[in-house]
C-alpha cells in the first residue's frame, strides 16, 4: 500500500454565481483537464478507504474528489466531465432536503439552488459516483444532543440505502463540526467520514477525521495548477492557519 499522502477535494455547487459554495463549470473542466495533464487520477472516497485498508490498489497518483449538499448541477456540468476524464467522485446528500432547494437554516449567503431528486441521486450512483450522507437536514451537529445525532445518522443512511439498494459507508460533517461525542456515533455508522480542516490525507489519519482541501481556495485555474507543487502546500497551509483561527473564534471545532 502506497503510504502517499492524498488530496481530498470539497466542491460544492458548480454554477456561475461566485458564491463562497460555489466554481463555475468551466472553471471545474479546467481543473480536471489539469488534473489529468499532471498524471492525477479522480477517485471515490471509499475506493481510497478500501485501498488504505489492504481491499484494493489505487492509481499512481490519486485525488478524491467530492462534492457537498447533492446540488443538481452536479449530474448537469459534473458527472459528464467526471466521465470525460474516467475520474469518480463521491457526493454527500442531505437526505431530508432531496429535491428541493439548498435553503436550509444556516446557509448564509450563498444561492439557494436546486438540488438532486431521489430519481437524479440514483442516476448520479447509476453513472459511478459513490452517494454517500451528510445527515438529514444539516444541522450543526454537537450542538443538537445525543438522540439528535444518532437520528440523523442513522436516518440518512437508512433512507440512501433504501433508495439506492446498497451500502452507503462514508460521511461529511455538516459545517465540519464535530466533537468527540459526535465523532464516537459517526465511528458506529461509518467507516470514514471527511471534514472541514485543510489538509492531505494521510493513511496514518484517523479515517473518521479525513481532512480535505476546499476548492474555494484553489477556484481559479492559475491557483489550482499549483496543488501538488511546494507552492501550493505552501498556500494552502497559510490559508489552513487562517481558517483554524477563525473558527476557533466563532467556537467550531473541525
């Protein structure tokens, strides 16, 4: 098993707004051309847990792509692209919330776009992309108590297998926040989980507390050649400074 360190990708909504969700299509072809001129190979989430776990092989050079909420522009712009490339992806779906727009308490100022419908999060599975959970309704997750928690686990998984008719294994923390007590339940559902601290994930890592770079950081294309380089470790390092102090401020924990 390689012991390389492997970038974990967070898109959100692939739309022209300029929202802090959101990369513009062509900015995301750009990065997938990128990718694959630079010898890089898009992987599923589970696909990089089973390899770490001695279950399979990866690609010489793999990164994780994933998206958050189940935006629908993700089987309109995403998946063709993904598919251009062979790459795979995994999408975390707010199951309470399929179908309609992304407007949940919370969501501050960003568009409130449409998201997959139960008959597109099947189509999106059908086309390879791993359909994994990100609760029910998206709630900020150690501050809603023990039954909550363990009702938005275990109800977003039941409702995705259900629709999908196989196992859903892997979990994004809404917002990234955790505390040890939701991390223990997480552990008694899935097998690993992604938030919001920026970083490469390593296969010493916790799977449970995979870090992850967000593309928001890396949007323009000029930027985004830089991952994989010193430069962009650099960058991204600064940017994980800043971002752990702000939310050490608001009182999040990642």
């Amino acid at each position: 098993m390689s012991r390389a360190p492997v970038p974990i990708l967070t898109y959100h909504s692939l739309d022209d707004s300029g929202s802090v969700i959101s990369v513009a299509p062509d900015a995301f072809e750009q990065h997938l051309a990128i990718l694959a001129d630079r010898g890089w190979t898009g992987i599923r989430l589970d696909t990089l847990l089973d390899a770490w776990a001695g279950r399979g092989a990866l690609p010489e050079r793999p990164v994780v792509i994933t998206f958050d909420d189940g935006f629908r522009n993700l089987l309109e712009r995403g998946v063709p692209a993904l598919a251009r490339h062979g790459f795979g992806a995994t999408v975390f779906v707010v199951t309470g919330w399929a179908g309609k727009a992304g407007d949940w308490p919370g969501q501050g100022d960003v568009p409130r776009l449409p998201l997959l419908g139960w008959d597109e999060v099947r189509e999106v599975s059908d086309a390879g992309v791993e359909v994994a959970s990100h609760t029910v309704s998206h709630p900020h997750l150690p501050d809603v108590g023990a039954e909550k928690v363990a009702s938005e686990l275990d109800a977003s998984k039941a409702v995705l297998e259900e629709q999908l008719g196989k196992q859903v294994t892997s979990f994004a923390y809404p917002y990234g926040d955790l505390d040890d007590a939701v991390v223990a339940a997480t552990r008694q559902r899935y097998r690993g989980a992604v938030t919001v601290r920026l970083g490469t994930a390593k296969p010493a890592d916790d799977p449970l507390l995979l870090p992850r770079l967000d593309v928001y950081y890396l949007r323009e294309p000029k930027v985004f050649a830089t991952l994989g380089t010193a430069r962009g470790a650099a960058y991204l390092a600064a940017r994980g400074v800043l971002r752990g102090v702000k939310r050490r401020l608001t009182g999040r924990r990642e």
